[in-house]
C-alpha cells in the first residue's frame, strides 16, 4: 500500500507541475552537418559556450543542480562537437574520482541499444520483428498455452506489448514460470523487463554467437564505443564510459549513421524505433521513450495519463531512459545529444521529474 501512495503522490505532484509550466519551446529544424570523433583515442573536438551563444553564466545553476542531485557525468553534444563535460564524485566503487574513463551502467537505457540491435539482426535477414518471439526462445519459454504463446512477436517484445501478467511476483524473472498470461499480446502495455531481456536470447540464436560478440560487431567496431553487457541477476546491463554513450547518441542523431558509414540501412525500421510504436502508449517507440506525445503509460503503472513525457525538452526529443537517471536524449530539431549517469535523484524507478526539471536548466543555458 505505501508504494502504490507513493506513486500516487508522485503523480499528483507531477500533474500540479504539468499545470503550472508554460509550452515545450519550439525549434526550427538544424540543417547543421554533424562532426563524429575519431574512432579511436580521446580526440573530440568542442564547440565553447561563446561560439554557439549559449549562456554561460546560467551553466553555475545548472552544474549545481546536476552536482546536488547525485550525477556522475554530463555531456552535451551539438552538432557532434562537445559542449559541455563534466563529472563529479566518484567511481562505483568509490575507490577513484569519476571521470572520462570510468564505466557506469547504463540501466534500462540499454533499452534503446538492444533495439537497435534487433534492428540490425532484422536488416542482416537473421530475424523479423513479426516473428514468432518462440522460432527463437524454443516453444516453452513462458507458461502460456502454445496457442497464446504463438501470438507473442519479437516485435511485441520491442513495444512492451507481451500481454505477460505484470501481477505476479519478480517482473525481471525469465523463467517460463514467472511468464504468466494476463492479456492476449498486443492489446496490453506494461514496461514488463523479462520480455525484453529475452530479446538478448532472441538476437543471439539469431545471430548464431554471444550478444556481447554481436554487439562488438555491429555497433561498437563501428563507432569507437567501449563497454560490455553484464550478467546482474536477471538482467543483462551495459556498461561504458560517458563518452562511449555520447557516440551512440550520436550513432541515433545521424539515423543509425556514422561518418560515411550507414551502419542501419533499414530507415523504416530505425523510423518506427522513434516513433510511436503502438496505440495503448504513443510515448513509447521500440524499447525508447518518445516526448510530444498526447498521453503516455509510464514503467511500474499500468494506467495513461494525458502528460508528455517533459514539458520542458523540446517536443521531438527522443530518448534512451534508465533506472536512477541514466539518460541517452536526442533532440534531432537542434542536433543535441545529452548524457546524464548518476545516482538516483529521487524513489522514482525513472526520475521523469528529475529530466524535466533538468531540461529546464539546459533551456536556460541554450536560449
């Protein structure tokens, strides 16, 4: 009961601020070519405050906020030029101060990263979305009799629209007795972990080796990223530098492409990924948050409300969102990327106040 007042209180609060902001601002599309570092080494090149006529005296408010809110890193890219990089604290271990180098988890915005990833197994004719989620997992892998458990898609996967009951017991469980029918797929959405997860199984059956292997292959041979997926109980969670996540922003600002190279060459499905993927939760792509949407169903609820996702980020904004703030957002009419990794700046299992109000700050420094 005190969780569920919890998240009702958080709700009221986050309608009475809702009320009180003025409108998402508005931003003319940038036709601004985008700059991508090096793939190798710590060369990247930057753009000051001064030469874009971002406001520096407001970036004191706004590194204060980051700093007394638990964050480790931050990154602004514009036009793939960084802007502002700063890091605070130390590293998770608490054995060495936070900085360029150090990895942190990237929590549920490994999200967006895995759907990338289907995109390219789909691209490469090892899987399609619209396949059977068993031609890959094995008949068996929930509790479902076989005739509701053939109705589940890889792409139902993709849109948290499984129909798996979300009532009982460790939603990050993958064994086929946690994975209970509740609805029929695709006419419930629930941010339900182990439905995802298993697309990592999905993608490695598919592909024929491990998901760290195909990861390398396909994304981070081919951008300059570090980092590796980690066994955390249930959970597969990547791991990188700050820095590593700039570069995959970067890798979704340029429509899956990096420098020359058109890494994702099925535009409809990278389209689809940041558009709205489904009706029941228009805020949601696969597997990445979307804003400027009329309602959205956020993770541990089952009910929509008419909210965006943020009233303060620009509305075509599109992110790669995790637990205690790990944030991946593109903003595409201003060619931005900002990377936010921290401690959690508040009890919510994603801190949607915490990123509105920090857009708020960023909105004073980018006027």
């Amino acid at each position: 009961m005190n969780a569920w007042m919890n998240k009702l209180f958080f709700f009221l609060l986050f309608l009475l601020a809702v009320s009180c902001k003025k409108e998402t601002p508005t931003y003319s599309p940038s036709t601004n070519e985008l700059y991508y570092p090096p793939m190798n080494g710590a060369t990247w090149e930057n753009s000051t405050l001064a030469d874009i006529n971002w406001s520096a005296p407001d970036t004191a408010d706004l590194y204060s906020f980051l700093s007394s809110n638990g964050t480790r890193a931050f990154i602004i890219l514009k036009d793939g030029e960084i802007v502002i990089e700063k890091y605070w604290g130390q590293n998770i271990l608490n054995t060495a101060p936070f900085d360029q180098a150090t990895n942190w988890y990237w929590a549920s915005a490994g999200k967006t990263l895995t759907a990338f990833l289907v995109g390219i197994a789909q691209q490469k004719a090892l899987l399609s979305i619209n396949d059977k989620s068993s031609k890959y997992l094995g008949p068996g892998w929930t509790s479902l009799s076989p005739q509701k458990e053939d109705l589940i898609l890889i792409k139902h996967q993709l849109t948290m629209t499984t129909g798996l009951d979300y009532t009982t017991g460790d939603l990050d469980c993958t064994d086929p007795a946690c994975l209970q029918y509740k609805a029929d797929a695709g006419s419930q959405w629930f941010y339900h972990n182990a439905a995802y997860t298993l697309l990592e199984s999905v993608v490695s059956n598919a592909a024929g080796m491990s998901y760290n292997n195909f990861t390398d292959e396909e994304v981070k041979s081919k951008t300059g990223m570090n980092g590796s997926w980690l066994p955390l109980g249930s959970n597969n969670v990547f791991w990188s530098d700050a820095r590593s996540a700039a570069r995959f922003g970067l890798l979704l600002l340029g429509k899956g492409k990096w420098a020359n190279n058109q890494i994702m060459t099925d535009q409809n499905y990278f389209n689809a990924m940041v558009n709205s993927s489904q009706t029941l939760n228009p805020a949601y792509g696969y597997l990445t948050w979307l804003n400027g949407k009329s309602s959205i169903i956020l993770p541990s609820l089952p009910n929509s409300f008419p909210l965006l996702l943020s009233v303060n980020a620009p509305s075509d904004l599109f992110a790669a969102m995790g637990k205690n703030g790990q944030y991946i957002d593109v903003v595409p009419s201003q060619n931005l990327v900002v990377i936010r990794m921290g401690e959690a700046p508040d009890n919510n299992l994603v801190p949607t106040v915490f990123h509105d109000d920090m857009w708020k700050k960023i909105n004073a420094v980018i006027k």
